[in-house]
C-alpha cells in the first residue's frame, strides 16, 4: 500500500535583521517532519498562502494533517479582547489554519493538532480558550518548562473512553512550552486528558473520524519516547483508510 502523505501546516520567520529584514520565510520544525518519516508516512510542508481555492487544494492532496505549533491565537476569534499576557498572534496564519480545519473536516480528514495546533482547532471549531494560565483556577504547574524540549517533566491522566486512552493508556509523563490553554471545549469535542492542576491537556472530536488535539509535543519526544511516536502511527493508520 502507498504511504500516506500527512500534510504539516506550515509558518512564518521573518527576519529581524541581516541582508533582508523582514524577509519571510516558509517553514515547520524538522522533529514534525522526522515524527512522520518515522511512523511511516511521507511528509510535506503545507505553506501559507492566502487563496481559499489553493487551500482547499492543499487538503485534497494529502492523506492526513498536524497542525503544528506556534503563535498565540487571536482572542478576538472567541470574542475576547487581548490581555496583557498575551503572546505574539499573527491573523493572516490564524486565518489559514482555520481554514485547513474546515476543509480537512469536510473532506474527513484525520488531524492531529498540536500545541498551538490543539488550540486552532479548537477555536475553528466554536471554543475559546484561556489567555493565559493566571486564569485558570488551581493551575500551579509550570506549563512552560522553558529547556530540555526532548524531556518531559509532568504528568497527565487520560479519560478511558477516549482515543487517546487506547493510544497512550490512563497516565503518562509529557513536556510542556505554553501558557495558553483550552477553556470552553468546541461543540462536537470532548476533553480527554487533564494534568494534575486541571488544565486541559487533549481534546477529541466524538464520532469515529480522528480528530485529535493534543497542549504537548510530542514531536519533540518522539525519537526517545516510544508513546509519543504512537501518536504519529495512529494518524499515519488513519490516513491510510
């Protein structure tokens, strides 16, 4: 059977200096990239482009989609003014990931989003989220471990009636680099793995299509941590039906 291409939405870097300040370049973090290769799939780099019709395009052409990481997403998308711990946004991406969401749903393509990705689908899909962890209720773990991007430092427990379970088991250890997180669950979606302060760490579409959004990456774990790599082999399974 041939592979399974898995789509992996792409970002910006603009250069804030040297020969071409402000020059934009297209580009994912190369563990996304090795993640897939090592499950069995081929990966290609989805870039950002402003054409509803070339998007679409991109979706039709591939098997699966990460969404990958990144920039804080927009509070203005669930109707939240910007707080003063907000990040970085960048509109014109909020825009093109919403609109590989949408079109990766209609066509029934698997997704695994992550981090930023978890979040994105997320908010494409009617929830909203925390601007930042401050207000979140009882949050007291360092969500941010700010080193050791391969290490993870704290735990999770999952839902046993989740996909996620049937992956990963009851409990396991994953790393940790944001601050947002998500606060009302979309329609259609259910929270499936918390950390030990209640902060949603993972969030899954009901029905069998396997749309997943997990706070963590697990691309940056995967080549040490064999749990982490299954997630990328649960979507390259998925792409191939």
């Amino acid at each position: 059977m041939k592979k399974p291409i898995i789509g992996i939405s792409g970002s910006l870097i603009i250069d804030e200096g040297g020969m071409f300040p402000g020059y934009e370049r297209a580009y994912v973090n190369n563990d996304y990239v090795q993640s897939v290769v090592r499950a069995g799939g081929i990966p290609y780099i989805i870039p950002m482009v402003y054409d509803d019709e070339v998007i679409k395009a991109q979706i039709e052409n591939i098997d699966g989609l990460i969404m990958s990481g990144g920039h804080d997403v927009n509070p203005m998308l669930y109707g939240e003014e910007p707080c003063k711990e907000l990040g970085g946004i960048m509109p014109r991406r909020d825009k093109f990931d919403m609109l590989l969401i949408k079109n990766a749903l209609e066509l029934k393509k698997p997704i695994l989003g992550i981090c930023r990705g978890e979040q994105i689908l997320n908010v494409a899909s009617g929830g909203s989220l925390y601007q930042d962890l401050k207000f979140i209720e009882g949050s007291y773990i360092k969500h941010n471990q700010g080193h050791l991007p391969d290490y993870p430092t704290h735990t999770i427990t999952i839902k046993q009636d989740s996909k996620l379970y049937s992956i990963l088991g009851e409990e396991t250890l994953v790393n940790s680099f944001h601050h947002l997180a998500v606060k009302t669950v979309a329609p259609g979606f259910k929270a499936v793995a918390y950390s030990k302060d209640g902060v949603i760490e993972a969030i899954e579409k009901d029905g069998d299509l396997f749309v997943m959004g997990v706070q963590w990456h697990p691309e940056m774990l995967s080549a040490s941590y064999e749990n982490m790599q299954k997630l990328f082999i649960k979507l390259i399974e998925e792409a191939k039906k």
